[in-house]
C-alpha cells in the first residue's frame, strides 16, 4: 500500500511546518519552492504562545533546537523614549504558560527543513498551475516533471499564485498604507532587555532582542506604495536617527550593513477573505490564504497554527481505499472541509485586528497622536495583556 503524497508549493514557515506535520502523520511529501536555495539573509519573527503550542503538537520544541531570546519586557514607548505601556514577560508566562520567543527566521526554517528527509526539498522548482483539483490534482512545474498528489497545499506567500488562479473573482490585496524595512544586526554591548516598539508620527520602530546579543530591528513609515529609496540604511538613518536610545546606535550598526541585508517592503493584506480555504484537493495557508498587517506578530504565527490543525485533519498517510469523493479518497476531500471550518473565521478575525491595531500606528496629526498615547498610557498593563487571551490562548486542535 503506497503512502498519499503531499505537495507543498513554498518552503517559508507556514509550507515547511506543513510538510514536518504531514510526514510525521505518515505522508510522502514534496516541497517545491521556486527560489534556488535557502535565503542567506533574512529578519525575525516572534513566535507567541499559541503558535509554541502549535509547534509543540507536531514535536517541534523551538528553544531547544534553536534556543530563543525571551526579553524581561515588551511594550510600546514614544519617540523621545516614554514608555506608553510595558508588561513583563514573567507575567505573560504566568498567564499563558510559556512566554514568547523571538527567533531569526532563517533559524527556524532551516530547523523545520532539517526535520523533513533530504530528498523532500526541491528548491528552484517552479509551480506553474495545479491542474485536476477535484480530482487527483497534477502539479505543473516550470523544469518538470510534473507531480500527481493526493493533497497540495498552498502555501506560496502572500502574492499566490494559486490563489489568483482559482478565485479568480476575489479582490486581491489591500496596501495597508505603509513600508517596511527589517534587518538583523549584532550588538552584544547595548544588552537591551526589551522588546519596544516606539510609535512616532506615521512611522514605527521595532527592536526584539535575539540571541547571541544580536536584535531583529523593523521600521514603517506612512508614504505612496512603490515609493523608491535609493539607499536603505540612509533612508532609515534620516527618519528615525533622532529618536529616543538605543535607535541611533542600532542605525549605526545597520550602516555597517550591506545595503542588500536591509530588506524593504510596501505591507499588504487581504482584502476580503476566501470564500473557502480550500479548493478540490488544494488547501491555502498562512500569507496565501489570509495574508494580515504585521501589528500583532501573528502573520507567522497564524500560519503555523493552520499547517498543524491542517495536518491534525487529514487521514494518515497509509492510502485508504474508501472509495468515497473525488479520487476515491473522500477522507481527504471531507478533512479540507473541515480545514475551512476550523481556520476561516479566527483566521479572519486576527486579520481583521491586525488592521484595526495599523491605524494607531499610522496616525500623524500632533493632536490625534497626542489623544492616542494618552489613552494608551491609561489603560492599566493587566487589562492590555487579558486583551490577548484570544490570540495567545486561541490554538486549539479540533476534535
């Protein structure tokens, strides 16, 4: 009896957890990602406590395989360095359980594709169309051959092409208004212990202690989409240089930096959401499937927490002959059908939350910014943090 075979169209988080969850359910899996070898740069990510739980399900235990800074504080502060808000990490760990961790990006991937056999990554394979959907779907590649899966998941990023081919109708992507730059620098003598992000005017500033006393630093301003910058770290350098320490002595790093480990782009959501997460036998996932503002670090996050219930869903890997749907393998076609019901609406409302949460950031009036901080400054830490039990503790894996 052979094993059904999944292909994953991309190879970030979202594609790679995916594949480490179906293979240890028993599944043959193909990750066809177009880009010709792993990234040598990259940022950061956070990984809150619901998605450490997601992870922790499919036997991935991040702070032991990667290790993982967990910073005394995180909060909000104000260009001249005031914090609006702050909470301890120590309470949030109370709280959920675990606290949150901050990671490199290339970390992680790198330790979700370890966990997968060798023979199951293809980088520079190109996914040009999934053809049979309802049926046995026939996954198309530029170089070929093609590939027949009992399952494809969708998870090409957030400008996916299988999602533009098969919702033709829905309206695409949303700019939210903002760029972004993000880096990594390292700086072991500045010893930050918090995660803040500072709220100016129209623009941002985000520094997350990693390890190795290196810092995930992200920025956003307010301007047109497509805007260029002939140089990122003067670009960052002139917006943000005269804010509160220690921003100007990160820039400093960053200017040390190849212009090309400085990474830039316009932020974009989903527009509208899916009618459906799936399609036939194809299931989209993470920025393919609810592509959200970064305001709650829950883009990454939210992708893991679909890639483990996806996986949770499924039949095993030992082919059934139930004889029932599409191909003859009903159990597959009833387990996306659920997908849908389980992901669809917190999916959604975390995309939604997302929005609401970037127009705080993005305001630029001195008086509408002067009321914002104010009432910021005013709501008391416990209630902030018990506005996050949705989120963090929201994972839970159907029965």
């Amino acid at each position: 009896m052979t094993n059904r075979h999944a292909v994953v169209v991309g190879a970030g988080i979202g594609g790679l957890t995916a594949a480490v969850a179906l293979h240890r359910r028993g599944w043959h899996v193909t990750v066809c990602e177009r880009a010709p070898e792993p990234p040598a740069t990259g940022a950061g990510i956070g990984l809150a406590p619901n998605a450490l739980r997601a992870l922790d399900a499919v036997g991935i235990d991040v702070s032991r395989a990667i290790g993982g800074a967990v910073p005394a504080a995180m909060g909000v502060r104000r260009p001249d360095g005031r914090w609006l808000t702050r909470t301890g990490t120590a309470d949030m760990a109370a709280r959920y359980g675990m606290a949150p961790l901050a990671v490199p990006r290339r970390a992680l991937t790198a330790t979700l594709a370890a966990a997968l056999p060798p023979s199951a990554l293809r980088y520079g394979t190109e996914v040009t169309g999934v053809d049979g959907a309802e049926g046995r779907p026939t996954v198309r590649t530029a170089a070929g051959p093609d590939l027949s899966a009992d399952l494809v998941v969708a998870a090409d990023g957030i400008h996916s092409p299988l999602r533009r081919a098969h919702f033709p109708a829905h309206p695409g992507l949303h700019y939210i208004g903002e760029t972004a730059w993000r880096t990594i620098v390292d700086a072991p003598d500045l010893r930050i212990p918090a995660m803040s992000e500072t709220w100016g005017r129209g623009a941002r500033f985000g520094v997350t202690p990693l390890v190795d006393g290196r810092y995930y630093l992200y920025a956003t301003a307010v301007v047109p989409p497509e805007t260029r910058f002939a140089d990122p770290r003067t670009e960052l350098r002139q917006r943000f240089g005269s804010w509160h320490d220690p921003i100007p002595a990160l820039l400093e790093r960053v200017g040390r930096l190849d212009a090309a480990d400085v990474l830039r782009n316009d932020l974009y959501d989903l527009a509208a959401p899916l009618p459906y997460l799936h399609h036939g036998r194809i299931a989209w996932l993470g920025d393919a499937a609810h592509a959200m503002a970064p305001n709650l670090g829950q883009g990454g996050c939210q992708a893991i927490e679909d890639a483990v219930v996806l996986a949770h869903l499924l039949p095993a890997g030992e082919h059934g002959a139930d004889g029932n749907g599409a191909g003859g393998d009903g159990a597959v076609v009833a387990a996306l059908a659920s997908y849908t019901a389980a992901r669809r609406a917190r999916t959604d409302a975390v995309r939604l939350r997302a929005r609401r949460v970037g127009r705080l950031g993005v305001l630029r009036n001195p008086v509408v910014v002067a009321v914002r901080d104010l009432a910021v400054r005013a709501t008391p830490a416990r209630l902030a943090l018990r506005g996050m039990d949705d989120l963090f503790n929201g994972f839970r894996l159907p029965a």
